[in-house]
C-alpha cells in the first residue's frame, strides 16, 4: 500500500464550537497523521479561489461567507489511502446522510456548515495542499 496525503480544513462552525480537539482525534482513530498544520483565518479572496470550482453553484457565495466568519485549521493528513479513508471518516456532505460516528454525523451544523472539508481525489489533494503550503513546510 502506498502512502497518500490529502488536505483537510476544520470549518469555522467547529472551530467556533471548540471541537478541533475532538475532530483530529477521530482523525486519528481512523488512522491518518497529521503531519502539517495552520490556524488561520481565511480573507474572502483564498475562500473564494479555494472553492473556485464551485464558483457556478448557487450556494457558492454563501460558502465564502461561511468559509471567512470565523478561524479555520487546515491540515495535511497523510496515511495508507488517505484521500479515501478521510472522506469516510468525515461521511457525506449532508449530516443528515452521514454514517454514524463519522466527524460530519456526529458534529455537523446543516449541509453548508458541515464541520470539515477533504479532498476528493489525490489529483485535487495535490492542489489543495499546493495552495496552503510550500515544499519546505512539508519537508519529511
Ligand atoms: P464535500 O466534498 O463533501 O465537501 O462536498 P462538495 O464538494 O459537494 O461541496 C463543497 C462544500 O460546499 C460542502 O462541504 C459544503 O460546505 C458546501 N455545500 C455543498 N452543498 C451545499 C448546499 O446545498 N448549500 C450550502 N449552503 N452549502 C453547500
């Protein structure tokens, strides 16, 4: 098997709860290390850019607004199928379909403020991790 990294970023409806904390600890109960992090807040220009591929769906002004009200931590986890494995253990966009036990049945808000954002594929990972991160903050 071979080891994958994938971004994930705790939203700011959890950061505002206080959930970080429990949210990477179910992070890693599901086997992935949290091997880069960064508290931050996001300015309208990174959300907007950042979710630039949304940019035509009719919740995308809202998702900027969501993504700038409040702190976010974003993370890049790594571990065997980690792209994968992270979008189980974060569970379906809408807590309302979301497995049991998953960070989103468990912690999310609605399906806008859903607690956690993962990468849907490795080629996208790439990309997202390019966008917080440079090669020297990742080195090991
Ligand atoms: P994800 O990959 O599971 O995060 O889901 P998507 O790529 O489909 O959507 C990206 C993000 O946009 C979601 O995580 C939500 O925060 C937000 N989003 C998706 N669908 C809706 C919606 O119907 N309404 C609102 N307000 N936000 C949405």
């Amino acid at each position: 098997m071979v080891k994958q990294r994938t971004l994930s970023i705790i939203k700011p409806d959890a950061t505002k709860r206080n959930l970080a904390d429990a949210i990477n600890t179910k992070i890693k109960e599901g086997g992935l290390n949290i091997v880069a992090r960064k508290d931050m807040q996001l300015t309208q220009d990174q959300a907007g850019s950042f979710y630039e591929v949304h940019k035509e769906r009719p919740f995308y002004g809202e998702l900027v607004e969501f993504m700038t009200s409040g702190p976010v931590v974003v993370q890049v986890l790594e571990g065997e199928d980690a792209v994968a494995k992270y979008r189980e253990v974060m569970g379906d966009t809408d807590p309302a379909n979301a497995a049991p036990g998953t960070i989103r049945a468990e912690y999310a808000e609605n399906i806008g403020a859903n607690s956690v954002h993962g990468s849907d594929s490795e080629e996208n990972a790439k990309i997202e991790i390019g966008f917080f991160f440079d090669e020297t903050e990742l080195a090991g």
